[in-house]
C-alpha cells in the first residue's frame, strides 16, 4: 500500500521583496495562506503549515495545524525536513504558498502521476525547465537523502531533485507555479485574476 500522503504550506519566509507577509496576501477576500491550504486539502487528508519558531503566535498560521522547524538551517528545505521527521510515514504535497495560478487541476495532475517509488515527483519550470520543488510530492525515502545533502553544506532542493532524478512533469498550464516575490509583481497579479489587461513579466495570456 502506498505511503499516506499530507499537505505541507510552505510559510516560513521573511518575505523581504515584499516588504510585508506574502502568507496575508489577499486575492478575492482569502490570504494567499487560506486559499493555498484550501487547494491541499481537497487534494489530501491532512494539511499542515510550515512555520518557523518565531512565527507559531501569527494568527495567520495558528489558524491552521503547524509544523515547526526542527532541524537547523534555513530556507524551504528545513520546512521539508521538519515535515518528514515530524511523520516520517507520509508522503509530502509540498507547495509554496504564493503560488496565485496554482489550481485544482494542477495538483490533480501531480497527484495522479505520483511516483511513489522514488523520492519526489515535481513539475518542470516552464521559465527554464528545472524541477519545481515547492509545488512537488515529496516521497518518506527522500528524508534519508535530504539529511545526508544538507549534512554536506547544500541547502537548495531543486539541485537536490536534479541529483536524485526525481520524476519530473509538464506543466499543463504554463502560468500555473508563477509566484509572487515584490509588491510589482503582486500588482500585476492582481490584475490578471481580476482579468484586467496588464504588461505582466508573467507573460500570461486571459
């Protein structure tokens, strides 16, 4: 039987380009936090967010079940961790939460093509092809490998889904993981759901 599989909101940034908290960032009335862990929970049985030690008292992210940072380090890659240790039975739907594009029909696409023998099954960037490893199942075999890699000094878990040859998958919407880093970059977002014209680096079409 395959391994159980949770949902893991990566919210643990400092979000310094945005100049404020991209997890209370509003699209239609939800945080860009509330909608995200609404996406996971359709697609799994148990959602969990990603937080550091410092941030269990935000509101924002005590509304939900969290998973605090146990091991050292910084950056998404503890976040991963921390959720393998914390159930080192389970399968990992990990995602970024200031994915605005991301949809229903893009998770089931992850879903269903799961590679549950291998360590993670992640979407290729349509900006440059590499594996998206924060929209990305993340398998229990991964946790001995991820110990190991960061023990090493390396902190980044695309290289890691490069080494690993993790399965990777097209994108069946091509604007689907673009995220939003700068208060520019959540102006044009914006204005795309809201389908108002714009000249987005997103480059995406109504």
């Amino acid at each position: 039987m395959r391994e159980p599989i949770f949902g893991l909101i990566l919210a643990g940034g400092s979000s310094t380009r945005m100049h404020r908290d991209k997890a209370t960032l509003q699209y239609h009335g939800r945080t860009q936090l509330d909608r995200t862990f609404e996406l996971a929970s359709r697609q799994v049985r148990g959602v969990f967010v990603s937080v550091r030690a410092a941030q269990t008292s935000d509101p924002t992210r005590s509304a939900h079940p969290m998973i605090v940072d146990s091991v050292a380090g910084a950056g998404p890659m503890v976040g991963i961790r921390s959720a393998l240790a914390a159930h080192p039975e389970a399968a990992w739907l990990v995602l970024a939460c200031d994915l605005p594009f991301l949809s229903d029909e893009t998770l089931d696409f992850l879903m269903r093509r799961r590679d549950a023998a291998g360590f993670a099954t992640a979407y290729k960037s349509t900006h440059d092809g590499l594996p998206e490893p924060l929209c990305a199942i993340w398998e229990p075999a991964a946790a001995k490998a991820l110990a190991l890699y960061q023990a090493g000094g390396e902190l980044c878990p695309r290289k890691f889904l490069i080494r690993s040859g993790a399965r990777l998958l097209d994108l069946p919407d091509a604007r689907a993981l673009d995220n939003v880093n700068t208060p520019e970059e959540y102006t044009h977002a914006l204005a795309t759901l809201d389908g108002s014209p714009c000249n987005s680096k997103f480059n995406i079409t109504l």
